[in-house]
C-alpha cells in the first residue's frame, strides 16, 4: 500500500518497517507467525534492491518535483499553506507568486554566471628549483674504413670501387705522362697552370688538378715557384720521395680558388 512512498530517496518508511519488524519477531511463537516474517522480508528486501537501483554513485539523484518544491518555497510561497488555504493551483500561479520572485532567484543564480575563470598552468607550475642536469649521451666511434666498407650496401660498394678505380687509373696516366716528359726535356720546367688547365673545359680542369693533387700527396711529384714566382711541377725519383717523406712537413694539403673568370 505505501510502496511509492517506501521507494521515495528522503522516506525512511522501508527503515521503520524493518525496525517494527524485528521487534514483533521477538514474540513470535507459532510457525504462521514465522512464515508471515519471512514474507515480509522478502517484500522488504525487493523494495530495498528497487531503492537501492535508484541511487548513483557519483552523485544524488536529481528529482524534478522536489527541485521545484524547493524552489518554490525559495521564491516566497509555501504550497501547503496554499493547499490548506483551498486556492486551485491552476488558476492562481500569477496570484499568489510574489511580485520579487524571479527578481530573487535571478539575483541568486547570477554570482554563479559571473565568475572569473580558473587559471591553469599549460606545462604545470613554475618551479624554482634548477633544472635537472641532462644525461650526457655518448657518441658512437666512428667506424674505420674496413667496417665501412662492410656496411656499405652491394651496389654502392661496386659504384665506389669503380670510382676509385677510374682515379686511380687517370693518376697513373698523369703521372706517365709528366715522368715521359721531363725525361725527354728535363732543363726545361713544367709549369703547374700548363699541365692542368684545359682550355675547352673548366670542369675537366678541375678534375686535372683533383688528380694531380694525388701524385703529390703520395710523394711522386713535387710542386715549387719559379723566378716569376709560378708553380711548377717536376716528378721525382724513389730516394727523393723517401727523403722527402722523412722530411717535417715536407707534404701538407691546401685548397686553392679558381673561379670561371681565372680559368678564361
């Protein structure tokens, strides 16, 4: 008869029941008294599983009639008083709402609209503690040149080995040639600027002194100013190349320019 009233979340009628229940038990004496206990609980406990449904675990349920009780009774007007008092709630909800009401709930709810916003850190709060020192990272040993070549993939490795291959073979040329010519004329020098520069090309003169440079890296030639102060060129044999390998400093590497407009 009062189930609805029993599952209402501010009614505590299903608690009472239970109370009176267990104190009637203590008198009981026959087996009908008994069964109609244990009825009771299983009705009890039905209504309690339904109430218990009801309920959520984040937050209170929200119950629009009592929301608009409170309300109500928040802006001024009091419904039992109105009950009581014998007033139809239909016809009467512009009578007997005071003139202030929604004056009064406005100036409420408006502190909860105007709020200044929160301030959130992008990357947390500034701390004032150092920074932590940062691991330093070791770096990996360069591989040497026979590791290097093993890494190397298959195709890449036969591109540079014929590369090489046509280097060195154009060196040994340039080297043929300049020993064949200072053995038929050697008073006369050879200059550097005669023996590299292609007048047809200013790649291909590029190209001559890249090899050339090889010859006297390894000793075979050597390069030195004449009295007009131009490089020239002369082979050199065996035992010069090996006194002048012992020699301090006797081979070091240079770069030098030359642009298009020299080279014309």
């Amino acid at each position: 008869e009062n189930r609805e009233d029993m599952l209402s979340l501010r009614s505590n009628r299903l608690t009472e029941a239970l109370e009176e229940a267990n104190r009637l038990f203590s008198g009981v004496s026959r087996a009908r008294e008994a069964a109609l206990d244990a009825q009771f609980l299983v009705l009890a406990s039905n209504l309690g599983k339904e109430k218990a449904s009801e309920l959520h675990s984040e937050m209170t349920a929200f119950d629009s009639l009592a929301f608009a009780e409170d309300l109500l009774t928040f802006m001024g007007i009091n419904r039992l008083e109105v009950e009581e008092n014998g007033t139809d709630s239909e016809g009467a909800s512009g009578g007997y709402l005071p003139s202030n009401a929604w004056h009064k709930l406005g100036e409420e709810t408006e502190k909860y609209f105007r709020r200044a916003p929160s301030f959130h850190y992008m990357l947390g709060s500034f701390k004032s503690d150092p920074p932590v020192p940062r691991q330093r990272i070791e770096r990996q040993k360069k591989a040497t040149g026979r590791e290097a070549k093993r890494a190397m993939p298959a195709q890449l490795k036969k591109m540079e080995e014929s590369h090489q291959e046509a280097t060195e073979k154009e060196v040994e040329r340039i080297l043929r040639l300049l020993q064949t010519h200072f053995k038929n004329d050697p008073d006369t020098p050879i200059s550097f600027f005669d023996l590299v520069i292609d007048p047809n090309s200013f790649a291909r003169t590029v190209e001559n002194i890249f090899h050339v440079s090889f010859i006297i890296r390894d000793g075979f030639a050597r390069l030195k100013l004449d009295d007009d102060k131009l490089p020239i060129i002369e082979p050199l044999t065996d035992s010069e190349g090996r006194e002048n390998d012992r020699s301090a400093g006797a081979r070091s590497q240079a770069v030098i320019s030359l642009n298009q407009q020299e080279w014309k």
